[in-house]
C-alpha cells in the first residue's frame, strides 16, 4: 500500500507561485479587457450646472465644446451674449458666460465665431442651455478625458438628475453632437 | 468600609452602544452632500421668459392630426382642402376630415412643399426640387440651382417660383420651367438692400393677399418685402425677448397670411405662434405660447388653410397641430371690439 506524501510548506509555495505565474502569464497574452470613461450624453444633459460644482476637481473636468457645423456663426448669439443685451459686442457687462470663457471672432459681415478656451470654462453650461433654446443648439458639454482623474464612483454622475453619465471604452470616449441630438433633447 | 464594586452582567454591552454611536455619526457625516448645488448665477434660468406668453389667447387646439409618417417636415394645402404632409420617402395626403386618403412616394426627406397655379406640386428636396403633375407622378427634377443649396421654402404665382436658399443665403427667382432667372436678397449697398442673414435652415417666405413677396431675414428678426427684381420695398425687424418681438438667433422660422391679410408667425426655441399686421410690423395677438409645446423646440412647419385654422407640425408629437377661433371666443372678441 501506497503512503500517501504529505504537502508540506515548501510544495505549497511552489505550487501557489505557479499558479501565478500562470494567472499573469495568461493576463498577460490573452484580451485586454478595454477601458472605461466616464462621459456624459449631450442628448440627456438638461444643462442643471451640477458638473461644475459636484466635480471633484477644481474647475471641473466637464468643458463645453461648440460644434462648428451646427453652430450659425449668428451676430446675435444668446450662448454668448446676455438676454437683452443693448449693444452686440464684447464688453465684460455683454457676456453671459461668468468667467468670460468664449471668444467672439469676426468672420465676414455679419458672422461670428465662438471659441470657448477650456482653461477658463467651469462647465456651467449657461451657454449650452441658452444656444439650445434660441439658437441651433451647437454648444454642449463633454468630459476632458485629458483632465479628468476617471474616479470610480464619479461624483457627478451620481448626482447628474437626467442620469446623463455612462461609462464608455477607451476608443470611443467623446459623445460628439448631431443634427438629431437637438430633436432628442429631454423636456426641461 | 469599602464599598463593593457592582459588576455588570454584560461587559460588553457599553462598548457596543458607543461603537454604534460613533459608526452612526461617522455614517451620517460620510454621506452628507460634500458639493454646493450650483448658485443662481450659474443656471440659465428660462422661466422668466416662457412667462412673457402665458396669456389667454382666443384660439383654441382642437384634435391634432397624428401623422404615420417618419422625419415629417413639411406642410401644404390644395385647393380642394386636402392636407399634404412631407417626411421620409413619402407624402401622406389627408383629407379635409382629417383621415388620410393616399400616400405618395418621393425619394428623400422633403423640406417644403409648395402648388403651382397649374396644380403642379413641387416638392423641395435639399437641393433640388421634383415638380409632381396633377397625378401626383414626377415629370421633371430642377437642380443645380447654385453651388450649394438648402432649399427651405417655396413661394410660387403665375410668373414666377422663389425658392428661399439658406444655404446661398437668398431668394431664387424661377421661371415656370425651373430656370434661374434672379437672385433676391443679397447684400447691395446701392440697391440698400442689407442682406438676409440666415443662421439656421430655417428661412421661409411667403406672399401676402396682393401678392407682395415676403422674407422672412431670420438673423436681424423680421421681415423685408421684395419686387420680383429684387428690389427691396420695405422691411421691419423686432428683435426682443417681449411678446411683441422675435427672440433667439432667428425667427420667425415660418410666415403665413391668413383670409384677413394678416401675417401668421411662428418661432422656434420658445414656440409662440403669433398674428402681425404685415405692413407696419405691428404686434397683434397670441395665437399659442410656449407652454403648449416642449422647450426647447423647433417647429418643422406652419400654414393657414382657408378657414384661418393655424396648422403647427409638431416634430415631438409626430402630429398636426391645428389652432382655431373658436365661436364663443369670436362672439366674445366681437363683444369686446364693440
């Protein structure tokens, strides 16, 4: 009759390193699982200004793009300029954005572009909800994957009120504005 | 004497309470909101303007017509009272009862509608237009009108068809076999016209009940009155965020005249469905505000058939809305007049 061999500290060592191994090899070589992003969907952003102070960072990762082939390039533009305002032109009192984030450029009479400098924009998407409802709706807000720290529980996805944040892979990680984003806008 | 030490049955039992407590507090203050709601000056708050349009009207929504059809745009009106309404590949007819009695196929997604004198319909389709016989079939296609076009708006008489460009940023002038004879609307320092402004694809034009050519110049918010040469006549903006006045980058997206001569508007963004007295620009009455539709919104397309019922296409309910004086509303308004 066989002895059976008793397992000692040693074999266990052994055996649990190359278990391992094995586990890293395979990690390793086999299909990298993709990476997630936080981002949030223009289509259900109802532009409620929490991304700029429910963010963790100081000012938010959220900015606010303009997509230039939605944008009218309009003289009067009401993402740029406050309601009512007297005079179309730049002057700090004019603006509708609070840190004076978009630039006003002359193309030809009687057009203009906006470019909005990133550095500046806190996100508060003033400028998104006033383009949306006077205008052609070409501002919306997106997460900067280069500035945002990619928390595991964002912070502002779990206060967002229209659930407009999602988790989305690593080679897709900006939800970019269509024609059709406008008509599939919630009611506000 | 020393006094005895009384001993607890259950020694733990203090250590216990204070953990929960302490876990409590900690509990309460891990989940207590960390972040500020965002303060007044950093929401655009629209409520002080959808409140400039609630106010009583004199017209009343009577049963919309619900529409199967995809991507709807565009509507017109025949002769007989019969209901054309344009969306993906197709154009539903109705009739006057408001069922729908035919479907005609087209390829495309048309942008505007329009019927000739001679009961042609010509059909805008981005960039050209298929002129349909009296059976509804295609018997030509007109293209190539400029470089680039966006065709949102016909106007059609016995000499002429206009077509409004928003690509080109002005009128077309036709002549009936679809040939561009003019251009109207751009900007000519010694004709004093000023120019269209034409932000958005949505630039309308229409004639009024002498038959003046009117167009809609979206960007400065009113409205400019052109001969068939081109020559401007007159023109008037409002520009305002009052009820008398358009908002937004460009409105009125859409014009009509209804039986009287009066000008029907309606705008997008806030929707106001409003009634001008073309000639001087003067503000007359709410036919509709914001509150009956979804904000933000734009209206695909308004027309006024012969019994002045204002018909509204209303993209997010897929229908046709239809807004009338009602009797008793008439009898009061000519009780007030009196």
């Amino acid at each position: 009759m066989s002895e059976r061999k008793k397992l000692d500290r040693r074999d266990f060592m052994r055996g649990a390193a190359a278990f391992a191994f094995t586990g890293a090899t395979w990690m390793a070589v086999g299909e990298k699982a993709e990476a997630k992003y936080w981002q949030l969907d223009p289509a259900k952003c109802t532009q409620c200004g929490r991304c700029t102070t429910h963010c963790v960072l100081n000012p938010s990762a959220v900015k606010c793009l303009n997509q230039f082939d939605i944008c009218g390039y309009c003289d009067l533009c009401f993402g740029y300029l406050q309601p009512g305002s007297r005079n179309l032109d730049t002057g700090a009192e004019n603006q509708l954005c609070p840190t004076a984030a978009i630039e006003r450029w002359f193309i030809e009479a009687p057009y203009y572009e906006y470019k909005i400098h990133e550095d500046k924009c806190i996100g508060c998407a003033k400028c998104v909800k006033a383009c949306l409802v006077f205008g052609n709706g070409s501002f919306y807000l997106q997460i900067r994957q280069d500035i945002c720290i990619n928390c595991n529980e964002c912070s502002i996805a779990k206060s967002c009120p229209s659930d407009a944040f999602s988790e989305v892979p690593e080679s897709e990680p900006y939800i970019y504005l269509t024609g059709d984003t406008h008509l599939a806008h919630p009611p506000t | 004497m020393k006094e005895p030490v009384r001993k607890t049955k259950h020694p733990y039992l203090a250590g216990v309470v204070i953990a929960c407590v302490v876990g409590a507090y900690v509990y309460l203050i891990a989940s207590e909101e960390k972040f500020p709601e965002p303060g007044p000056n950093l929401v655009y708050d629209i409520r002080k303007f959808e409140e400039v349009d609630h106010v009583d009207t004199r017209f009343a929504e009577m049963a919309p017509i619900a529409l199967n059809l995809e991507d709807a745009r565009a509507l017109e009106i025949d002769g007989e009272g019969n209901l054309y309404v344009a969306g993906k590949d197709a154009i539903e007819v109705f009739g006057p009862d408001g069922k729908s009695v035919s479907r005609i196929p087209v390829e495309g997604t048309p942008t505007c509608l329009e019927f000739t004198p001679d009961g042609r319909l010509l059909v805008g389709l981005e960039d050209h237009i298929d002129v349909l016989d009296g059976d509804r079939k295609r018997i030509a296609t007109w293209g190539n009108f400029t470089e680039r076009s966006m065709i949102t708006a016909i106007a059609a008489n016995e000499e002429d068809i206009f077509l409004a460009d928003a690509a080109s940023r002005c009128v077309l002038r036709l002549d009936p076999s679809g040939k561009v004879i003019g251009r109207i609307g751009e900007t000519d320092e010694a004709r004093d016209i000023p120019g269209l402004e034409v932000p958005s694809p949505y630039f309308d034009l229409a004639f009024d009940e002498d038959g003046e050519l009117w167009v809609v110049n979206p960007g400065k918010l009113g409205l400019e009155r052109y001969r068939s040469n081109g020559d401007i006549v007159t023109s008037w903006y409002r520009a305002s965020l009052e009820l008398d006045g358009f908002s937004g980058c460009c409105n009125p997206t859409h014009i009509a005249f209804n039986s009287k001569g009066r000008l029907v508007t309606c705008e997008k963004g806030l929707v106001r469905v409003k009634i001008y007295d073309v000639s001087t620009g003067f503000f007359e009455e709410l036919v509709v505000g914001s509150r009956s539709f979804v904000v933000p919104q734009g209206v695909r397309d308004m027309i006024v058939d012969a019994s002045d019922r204002i018909l509204v296409l209303d993209p997010r309910k897929n229908a046709v809305r239809i807004f009338e004086q009602t009797e008793t509303q008439l009898a009061s308004h000519a009780k007030e007049t009196e």
